[in-house]
C-alpha cells in the first residue's frame, strides 16, 4: 500500500492528520494542530497534549478542514 506525505514547514498552524509507524510495528494516526515540521513533527491534539514523532517515522500526512463546531 502507498501513503502520500502531502506536509511540509508551509503547513504549521493548521489542523492535519500524521500517520506514524509506532515502536511495535503497527501504524497510528494522530489527529490535531500541526505545531512544527523539521527532524521532529510535533501536533496538539484536541486535548492540548503535544505529541513529538520523529519525522523518519510519519508514512503520511495532510491537512484536514476544521473540526465541526459543537452543538
């Protein structure tokens, strides 16, 4: 199967989905706004928590709309 990596530095600020190889092998997705893009990717998800991936382990990544308000 063939992912796309559509990220780059022109796209901190906005919201993206990151798909990540974790250590066990398996792939993760991550969800947020896109908070750096160099050696280390970092997102704040919905929750504020930042995650830090190393960027030889993102498979892919784009940018998605915003998320829907809430009711």
């Amino acid at each position: 199967m063939s992912y796309a990596r559509t990220l780059s530095a022109a796209d901190v600020g906005a919201r993206v989905v990151v798909r990540r190889r974790l250590s066990d092998g398996k792939l993760g997705d991550l969800l947020g706004e896109l908070l750096a893009w160099g050696a280390t990717v970092v997102v704040r998800d919905r929750h504020g928590v930042e995650h830090a991936v190393d960027r030889a382990d993102v498979v892919a990544g784009k940018t998605v709309p915003p998320a829907p308000a809430r009711r």
